[in-house]
C-alpha cells in the first residue's frame, strides 16, 4: 500500500514539475546523473576474480552449509 501512495505522490509532482522548466531540468540532470553512477563499489574484473576465487574455494570444500551460517550469525 505505501507503494501505492509513494506512486499517487509522484505522479502528483510530475504535474507540477512538467509546467516549471528549470524544474523540469533540474530532474532531468538527476535523473541522468543517477544513471551513470555503477551499481557497486566492484570493477568487472574484481567481480570476476572474487567469483573465481569462490569458485576454487568450493571446488577445495571451503564452503559452509546453510545450517553452518545461520550458527555464526
């Protein structure tokens, strides 16, 4: 339901911003700004690497049961 009404509240804004043009710029940068910040603090390659070195990890049998991490938690 918060769903709902954060949407209704949106749309709501939209209409006013849609009528102010230094508002409408103003969102627009954000929202483009927004989109070119990565998505985490990882390269491509860290990933890669962390992945494979999981991977090797499990292959050694260093990994822990599901059962195992909920007792270190």
């Amino acid at each position: 339901m918060a769903t709902m009404n954060l949407y209704a509240e949106l749309l709501s804004e939209l209409g006013t911003i849609g009528n102010d043009e230094s508002l409408l710029r103003k969102v627009l940068s954000a929202v483009e700004a927004r989109h070119t910040e990565p998505p985490c603090c990882y390269t491509a390659e860290e990933i890669e690497q962390r992945a494979t070195a999981a991977i090797q990890r499990y292959a050694h049998g260093e990994y822990a049961t599901n059962d195992e991490m909920l007792q270190r938690v």
